[in-house]
C-alpha cells in the first residue's frame, strides 16, 4: 500500500509547525496546505469538473453514506468508479459518513457491530457495519478511505466521549483488517470530544494504523473557535510528523489559518458553497453579503485582486441581481470565488511557509479578516 502512497515535507514554520508538504496519491500529487471541496453526492453543487480546475482544486470529497443510498455503490463500480462516473482524474476522498449518521442522531442506532439508521430519503432502515463502509469505499474506489467512526457533539459528556471513543478505536480495527486495497490509504480519526486526554488516549488508538495520514474528527461541531485550537495545539506534538495531517469540516478561513497554524495539512468544509448560495462571499475583510442594497450598482468585482473566473468577468451588481432574481448562476459565481479564495488562501499560506514568513501572513490576514 505504501508504494502508491508518501508525503513529504518541504518546509516547517520554527514558530508554528505550519507544514508545506507533497502528499503523492494514485492520482496525484497534492501540494499541502491545501482546501478540500466537498462533493458530497459526487459533484460539488453547481459546478462542473472544469471549473474546480480552473479554480486549481487538487482534491475533492464525496461521501459514502449518500453514495451508499444514492445511486449505490454497485452503480458506480459498473460505470468504472468514482472518478469516472463524475468525470474527476484527481484525487478523491471518501467520508465514511459517520458525521452524516452523527448528524442524524434521531435516526440512528449505535452498536458494537456498526450503525442502524433511517434513510433520510425514504425511511428505509439501512445498516452499515465497519466492513460495510470499507466494502462501498473499495467500490467507489476513491484514493483516500475514511474509517466508521462516532462523533461526539460539542456537548457530549465525558462517559459518551468516552463511550465514542471505545466505538471508534473498535471500528477502526475492523475497518483495517477489511480494507485490502493497496491503492487507497485508510486515515483512522481522533476523537474525544473537547477532552484533552482522550483526545491524547485516541491518538495512540490511532497511531498503529496511520500508514499515511491521520484524521481529527468532531471538531467545528458546535464549540467555541478558542476551544478547538486549544485542542489542536495539545495534539500537535503527538501526531505523526511524516504523514498528512487531515482536519475535518473545517473551512472558514480565519480557521483554516490557525489549523494551518497548528500542523494541520488539509481541510475541507461546505461552508463555502452553502453560503453561495445564500448570497454571502468570502473577502479578504470577512463576508460580503451581496443582497445589500448598496451594492446594486456596485460594478466593481467581488474582490478586487481575485484571479478567480466570477471576479474576472461579472461585478457585485451583476451578481446581486442574479441572486435576488433567484438565477442559479448567481450561487454558481459565488461557490466559484468562495472555493478559489480558500485554494488561493492555502497556496498563499504554503508560498509564505517556504518562504520563512508564515508568522507575518498569519497575523497580517486575521487582522484584516473579521468574520
């Protein structure tokens, strides 16, 4: 498994931990820090393959609790796998959809053998044991696997973190000795809530089967920002320093800022997206919501600056009108310019690693970003 799969670090920030690296995949290099965008059921909403390339996304995820349901995995393998059913040559990541089952906590049944939940589609009871999510991944055939996992919300006490953690550790045995495929990485997750030492303890559940990348789960869950980048900072030193580094559904900028800040490699989140396509951009001064009034006849871009395809060709007027007339195009511009300026945020972050001033960008950008 190993042969397809390695990471190398370039450069690391002497004050932060702050990594510039080049993870090599199956399908791919992946220059590290990097944002992930998420496709959840195969396409990142609104866009098509060519413009996450012209927005330079090197990695996309797409979920396997949706798959499973929705075409089914049977489907996908027919049609050659994942990246060929939705035309991606670059590498893909699977969720194992543990959050999704998290997220669907009244639908849900948790035993030592796996999850029982209710299809949000039609009802339909469904199980997926930790077998099961390796067996759908193997047949979307993406290049990194997640295992089942339990996520703890922010809220959760210590004896059911605890109890998520005793899952987790389970799951993540089973999920290894099922997963045979030499062309997909399996990255085991840390959780433990917001307890330091089981995050601590989850860790070294972890570190025997982290060949190639390691996870943080059930973080950004509902606690304070403060909170998770107090845990990052206690894990930092415990985690592998020669393997990617993966914190999940994290995608604001000010926190991909401080995640990056704190060794973590890559990140990914539908924030972007979902707030496209509510009208809202990310600038470099925070949100820009574009149904104000003052910005009907705004014929300026939506940052200036911006190398992305929306900025290069429409203005803010143009874009609001869209949005209050309800155009589909208008969300598609905003994820667009959404989802570039988080690439372009990682690349300037990297570029400032291996140029020995990521300290300087760090503060210079969240003194500017008020979120």
């Amino acid at each position: 498994m190993q042969k397809y799969f390695s990471f190398e670090i370039e450069k690391e920030c002497p004050k932060t931990g702050a990594r510039a690296g080049v993870f090599h995949t199956p399908h791919g290099d992946i220059l590290t820090p990097v944002f992930m965008p998420v496709g959840t059921q195969a396409t990142v909403k609104g866009l098509t393959v060519e413009m996450l390339k012209d927005l330079k996304a090197q990695i996309i995820l797409s979920n396997t609790y949706h798959l499973f349901l929705r075409p089914g995995q049977d489907i996908i393998a027919k049609a050659g796998g994942l990246h060929k059913f939705m035309n991606w040559d670059r590498p893909i990541l699977t969720d194992s959809g543990g959050f999704q089952v998290f997220s669907l906590a009244k639908l849900r049944k948790l035993t030592d053998d796996g999850v029982e939940f209710s299809s949000h589609i039609n009802g339909e009871r469904r199980f997926i044991s930790p077998e099961k999510c390796i067996e759908i991944q193997n047949a979307l055939g993406s290049d990194i696997v997640m295992q089942l996992d339990v996520c703890s919300d922010a809220g959760a006490s210590y004896a059911e973190a605890v109890e998520a953690r005793r899952k987790t550790k389970l799951w993540l045995e089973r999920c290894y000795a099922a997963q045979k495929n030499e062309k997909q990485m399996l990255f085991p997750i840390i959780q433990g809530a917001v307890f330091k030492d089981l995050r601590r303890a989850c860790i070294q559940d972890c570190l025997p089967y982290a060949k190639c990348g390691i996870a943080i789960g059930g973080l950004s869950v509902g606690e304070e920002k403060s909170v998770m980048y107090d845990i990052l900072s206690d894990m930092q030193p415990l985690l592998p320093k020669d393997q990617p580094r993966y914190l999940m559904g994290v995608g604001s900028p000010d926190c991909l800022v401080e995640g990056f800040a704190r060794g973590v490699d890559m990140m990914d989140c539908v924030l972007p997206t979902r707030i496209a396509r509510n009208g809202t951009a990310f600038v470099k001064t925070g949100r820009l919501v574009i149904k104000n009034a003052k910005y009907k006849e705004d014929f300026s871009p939506l940052e200036e600056g911006c190398d992305c395809y929306a900025c290069k060709h429409y203005t803010r007027a143009y874009i609001r009108h869209l949005i209050i007339a309800g155009e589909m195009l208008g969300a598609t511009l905003l994820s667009i310019h959404n989802l570039r300026f988080l690439t372009r945020l990682a690349e300037q972050s990297r570029q400032a690693i291996l140029e020995d001033r990521f300290p300087e960008f760090k503060d210079e950008f969240l003194s500017n970003f008020k979120y």
